[in-house]
C-alpha cells in the first residue's frame, strides 16, 4: 500500500478534533479578550478587587484548564495502577 492512499489520520501526521477544537476555542477565547476591556469589581470570599473582564476570564480558563488537565492526569494514573494490580493477579 503506497502513502499516497493512506488517510493522514492513518499515519500520525494528521490534526486531531481535539487539537482543532482547542485552536478554535483559544482563538474564540481571544476575540472575546479583545472585545472586553473594561475594569468591573470582584468579591470573592474577603477580597474586593477590580480588574479587567479580560483579565478574569484569562484566569478562569486558565484555572479550568489546570483542573482539567489535573483531573485527567489522576485519572490515568488511577488506570495505570489498576492495569499493574490486575497483572499481578
């Protein structure tokens, strides 16, 4: 079989949906940065601050971002210990 009719899926080289998905939410993401400028009051907890609505959404996803990828992380790493304890069974 030539390479000519192999999918780029097929041989590694292609781009996934995910990684299209995340490009297109970034990209969203920054429009939306851009567009919202302006200075607003925050509380949280006992803190009183006031910061740019493109500043708070910088941090929300980049907080949403940690945890996902914290949660996946654990989440192999839960399988990857059950895999071992089965092989020892």
């Amino acid at each position: 079989m030539s390479m000519e009719n192999v999918p780029p899926e097929a041989d590694g080289k292609g781009v996934s949906a995910g990684a299209i998905a995340a490009l297109g939410s970034g990209v969203l993401l920054v429009v939306f940065m851009l567009q919202n400028t302006d200075e607003v009051p925050v509380t949280f907890l006992f803190w009183d601050v006031t910061w740019p609505i493109w500043l708070i959404v910088l941090v929300s996803a980049g907080l949403g971002a940690f945890i996902w990828l914290g949660a996946g992380i654990m989440r192999r790493h839960r399988r990857r210990k059950e895999r071992r304890h089965d092989r020892r069974d």
